[in-house]
C-alpha cells in the first residue's frame, strides 16, 4: 500500500511541478533559455538511444546495421520532417536485417 501512495506522490509532484512551470509568463524566460528548453527532448531521446547502439554486455561494440539505421533515421528525418516516417523505415531497416532479407555484413 506504501509503494501504491508514493507512486501517487511522484505522479502529483510531477505533474505540479511541469504544470507551474508551463504556467510561467513569457517574459520570465529569455530567448536563450527557451531555445535551450528546446532542446531537451533531443537530448533524452540521445541518452536512450546512443548506449543501446554502442554498448552490449558492459562493453564498447561497433554494430554497423544499428548504426547505418540511426544515420538513415536522421537524414530521413531531416528532409521529411516526419518522425514516424523515419522511425518506421529505419525499424525497418533492422529488423529486415534481422531476419536476413538485407544482406548486411
């Protein structure tokens, strides 16, 4: 019952706590700032990403495919502008791989 409140604790904390945030004025913020808040979900999303593309079992590896999906991911990105389009197709990229319909070596 203990870990059921403090997950509600957490939840309330969180959610008041980005809530009071996004109610600050705009002239709290300088642009420099709001353009560095911008740039966090990218940050996150490098932080998930980069450790499974280059770590397996504690150590350092290189994985070519995984790697060649993640630069195909970004320039799909980049010229699209469509994040589920690129996230599909690199995906796709692996897991046909995986399966051994690319030959990849």
């Amino acid at each position: 019952m203990n870990l059921i409140l403090l997950y509600f604790l957490l939840a309330a904390v969180t959610y008041l706590s980005r809530r009071a945030f996004l109610r600050l004025p705009d002239h709290w913020l300088s642009p420099r700032v709001k353009n560095g808040l911008t740039f966090i979900p990218v940050g996150i999303f490098a932080g998930l990403i980069f450790p499974a593309l280059f770590v397996q079992n504690d150590q350092i590896v290189v994985r070519p495919m995984l790697i060649a999906a993640s630069v195909v991911c970004l320039l799909l990105m980049a010229w699209s502008k469509n994040i589920l389009l690129s996230f599909g197709v690199s995906l796709g990229l692996v897991v046909l791989s995986s399966l051994g319909l690319i030959p990849w070596q």
